[in-house]
C-alpha cells in the first residue's frame, strides 16, 4: 500500500483539489491512502476533498492541527501512516503525472529503496535536473525500464545541496524512513533538505527516472514569504545555516557531501549577516533565532566585522 503525505496551508480555493485530481488519476491498482494534513488553512480542505473522485483504490482521510508548519504537518501524515509500505509526499499545489506511484512501485519492487525523478517549474518550464546538473549525475540505466536509472554515487553528495529529490518527487519505502521525521524547529527553510539528508545517511539505493514526474505550481510558499532584508528572510538565512550545521555529523562519512556542507556553512554564515543588516534598517530583527543560531555556531560572530566593512565600503 501507498501511504501519500500532502501539508495544507493555501489561501485561494480550487489549489488543493488540482493537486488531488492529480493524485486521482495515478495508474496504479494497489491500494493508496491519501492523509490530508490541514495546517489551519484558511481554504477548506473539506470543500476541495469533496470535489475530487477518487478510484475505488483510494481513501482519503483529513487530518487537522493548530498552525505549525510543513514539517509537523508531514511528521503528522507520517505517523497516521503506520500500515503502508512506502511513503511519496507532495506539497499541496503540485502535480503528479499519472505513472509517478506506478514507477516508484517499479522500484521497490527491483530492490530499490528511493524513487526520485525530474521535476519542471509549471510556470516557466524550468527542469531542475536537466538545468542544475546538466547531465553530470553519475546514473547508470536500468534494464527494467527505458526511463530507469540508478544513481551510482551516494545519495547524500546530492542531498545537502542541488534539487536532485523535490519534496514533492521523492517516494521510499516506509522502512527506510522508520523513526527519522522532519524538524519542526526549522519551519521555513531547511527542513526538506534535512530529511532527506538523513535518508540518504542510510545509504539507500536510489532509482532515477528520465521522465518529468512532477509539475510545480504556485500556491501559498513559506520559503518565499518576505522579501530582501525583512525578518521573515533573515529568519530563513538563519535556519537554512542550522539544518546545515545538523547536516555535518551526518555526512562525516561521505567525504564529498562533507566538502559541500562545509562550503554551505560557510556561505550561510555570510547570508545570515548580509540578511540581517538589512533587517536592522526595517525593524523585525529575529533577535532570539540569532543568538541561539550563535549558540550553536559560535564562529558565525566572526563573520560579522567582515560583512559590516564590505557593506560601508559598497556605500
């Protein structure tokens, strides 16, 4: 059975029941239950449910919670999930195409554990795999099928940065996730990446396909909430610097994925100053996810006298 994890928080209706239709017409006979998660949306989740017909394989429950963000609502779908053998998730205003659960069933069923595939913005066509990686993922193709391929490098070298596992691509098996769940504490930013990070530390063997499986869209995006210099941006700066720091004891092993954490950190450390200064000028400060970002990375104080010089001699 196909357990599917689907966060709920859009402000539009008709969002949600796009999404479903999608999940609808999956051409799979087994059976899948749907868990609805509904984060205090504002939109009915009720109304937009009943607005979808479901295959006589399908069942659809609602889950409902005080506002706590994406990843709660996602530790929430997992946890009503306790009889199902894998696990996809997909955010509430993306789209499947119809054989994304019949491939990843394709691949569990050949000893794979992680089924991921390429992804295209809706809006402006952009393919994740093709722009970012531009063929230089190490795969191998897979007899089973034209579209399979297997990811011949570990996993975790692509997690910690690159778009190789969307939250909305990416199916496992239930076994492989086991009592790993997402970190609610880093609400807006860094917590998807987290996850799968800690996925991949399990060195699953990881299927790919050619195939474009899932269509992005636009609805409510936490990620992108606040613009330049607000406290919501720096407040993503700082948690997207912690899950990376919590990425470092996970990829010790992985001496490649370690390289690229550590260039990150770095980065981040930058990011969340020049954020930050600019924060300061609008008011907003995140003052208390500052200090326990310092607490956790003391060096991201020395960082700061460097940032604050670039920026007056800019002016």
């Amino acid at each position: 059975m196909f357990g599917v994890v689907i966060p709920y928080f859009q402000r539009r209706s008709g969002v949600l029941a796009r999404t479903l239709q999608s999940v609808a017409q999956q051409d799979v006979d087994v059976p899948v239950c749907v868990v609805v998660v509904d984060d205090a949306s504002p939109a009915s989740a009720e109304e937009e449910v009943g607005n979808v017909c479901f295959p006589n394989n399908f069942s659809v429950r609602i889950i409902r919670q005080e506002n706590a963000g994406p990843g709660a609502a996602r530790n929430a779908g997992i946890d009503a999930l306790a009889d199902v053998a894998y696990i996809a998730f997909l955010d509430s205003d993306d789209c499947w195409e119809p054989y994304h659960l019949s491939s990843a069933l394709h691949a569990f069923e050949h000893g794979f554990d992680y089924y991921t595939a390429e992804t295209m913005d809706g809006a402006s066509g952009y393919r994740m795999h093709a722009n970012h990686f531009r063929g230089m993922l190490p795969l191998r193709s897979h007899p089973s099928a034209p579209w399979a391929q297997e990811l011949m490098q570990p996993l975790i070298d692509f997690t910690v940065c690159g778009p190789i596992s969307g939250s909305s691509t990416f199916v496992v098996t239930k076994s492989l996730i086991g009592d790993t769940r997402f970190r609610c504490e880093l609400r807006t930013a860094g917590e998807d990446g987290l996850f799968t990070t800690e996925l991949a530390a399990k060195s699953p063997r990881v299927m790919i396909s050619r195939r474009t499986d899932t269509v992005l869209g636009k609805g409510v995006n936490i990620f992108s909430d606040g613009d330049w210099g607000s406290g919501a941006s720096t407040l993503r700066a700082i948690y997207f610097l912690r899950s990376r720091l919590m990425m470092r004891p996970l990829v010790q092993p992985f001496p490649v994925a370690l390289d690229k954490v550590d260039a990150l950190i770095r980065h981040a450390r930058k990011e969340v100053w020049k954020s930050g200064l600019a924060n300061l000028r609008r008011g907003g400060f995140p003052l208390r996810a500052f200090v326990e970002a310092v607490r956790m990375d003391p060096p991201l104080l020395g960082v700061g006298p460097a940032i604050f010089a670039d920026v007056i001699r800019r002016k």
